[in-house]
C-alpha cells in the first residue's frame, strides 16, 4: 500500500487479515478475499491516533486530578470544560450537563482532524467525505435517541408533524426529509471547507513556498477551529430542538 505512515501500516496489516477471513467464511476464494479486503488507509490511521491520543490526555487529567496544584494539562481541560460548558447552556439550557461529554468530544476530535493537515506529508482526515459522514451519521442517530428518551417516542414523532394537527400530513414528511439533510448538511460542510482549505495551502506552497504560505497556514488554523466550532454548535441546536417538550 503506498501510505508511509506507520500507525497506518501496522493497522492495515493487523485488520486486512481479519477482512479476508471474514470474506473467506462467506465462501469467497482466498485470492478474490485479498483483492475485496479494503485495508485501513491514512485517514482511518489519523483517527485512530487521535481518538487514542484524546484517550490518553484525559485519562491523565484524571489520574492527576488535584485542586491544589492543578498541572497544565488539568487546566487545559478545565479551559475547554468551561467554554463548551457556556456554549451549551446558552443554546441548550437546563440540563445541558448530560450533553456535555459528547460535544466536547466531537468539538475537540474534529478540530484535532482539522489540524493534522498542518503537518507536512499529512492529509487531513476531514478532506474525506467519508469520514465526515462518519462523525455526521452518529449526530444524528444521538439526537434523535435524546429527542424520543426525553420526549418519548410519541411526543418526540409530534416534533414532526407540527403544531397544527390538520396539516400533520404535509409537515411530517417535510420534516422528515429536513432531519435527514441534516446529516448531509452536517458533513458536506465540514468536508467542502476543509477540502478547499487544503487545496488552498497546497497550491500555494507550490507557487511560492518560502513566505507567503505561513498565511495560508494561519488561515488553516482558523478554518479548522471555525468548522470544528459550527459542527459542535449545530449538534447543541439539534439536541435543544430535539428535547424540547413544546408541541
């Protein structure tokens, strides 16, 4: 495979043969399994990395939890804890706490895939659609499980159909197609901004690479933290619609 990142190589030679096992039992031969196994390209690697790497840091935030003498890394996270806190009592309100632990996730691992496309060599994995519609499709499956476990699976379909019970037939159906263009509207996005900001920096490191690409790179910088910021407030604004208890 032509990926050089390590992490990746190690990945693809760890899940490539459990792909072709799987497509062995289904009765395929083991040359045609060998040409259908997919193996693990540089983007899954990175998230892979990420995810660990987010992992590891709270886990340590955790461990030396003091409040006496808090460590960088415990302000740090006292830091993102406290704005995404404000953030998600202003657009969610009352009971925002439950919320919490999910949007800082999603704020900080899609900001984290934003900037790895600063490091030289590296692609950043939210230039793929498919891994933007990996994090969208979970969005939307957890709102929509807050919305009918806060509202229950009645009250939750009346979101739907509207205030007006007479015009339920023609609101359910709009509002049905509006929450599935969520995920598109979750995931095209992030990837068309990131996509072009990308191709953006490459372009002009080509051009010129000594100068004028270090605004380019600040441009990244503040691309990345933008898109990962609409991401996580458009996932509050769902959640607030979705367990809202007015009809």
């Amino acid at each position: 495979m032509p990926e050089t990142f390590i992490l990746v190589r190690l990945l693809d030679a760890l899940l490539r043969g459990i792909e072709i096992k799987a497509f062995q039992s289904i009765g395929l031969s083991p040359a045609i399994a060998a040409e259908k196994a997919a193996g693990v390209n540089q983007a899954l690697g990175l998230e892979v990395l990420i995810a660990a790497g987010l992992i590891a840091f709270f886990v340590v935030v955790r461990i030396s939890l003091s409040v006496d003498r808090a460590n960088p890394a415990q302000q740090i996270a006292e830091m993102i804890h406290e704005f995404i806190g404000d953030q998600a009592e202003q657009v969610i309100g009352h009971g925002y706490q439950r919320f919490q632990a999910y949007v800082t996730c999603i704020f900080l691992f899609v900001l984290l895939c934003n900037l790895s496309g600063l490091i030289p060599g590296i692609t950043a994995p939210t230039t793929s659609m498919m891994v933007t519609l990996g994090l969208a499709v979970p969005t939307f499956l957890y709102y929509n499980f807050q919305g009918i476990r806060a509202n229950g699976p009645i009250g939750y379909l009346k979101q739907f159909a509207g205030p007006i019970w007479w015009m339920s037939w023609l609101i359910l159906p709009i509002e049905m197609v509006s929450h599935l263009a969520r995920v598109m509207s979750l995931s095209v996005r992030l990837y068309a901004n990131m996509f072009a900001g990308d191709l953006v920096t490459l372009v002009f490191f080509s051009l010129v690479p000594v100068g004028i690409p270090v605004i380019f790179l600040g441009l990244h910088v503040f691309i990345s933290l933008i898109q990962a910021f609409v991401f996580m407030l458009l996932t509050m604004i769902y959640l607030s619609l979705a367990i809202s208890h007015e009809h």
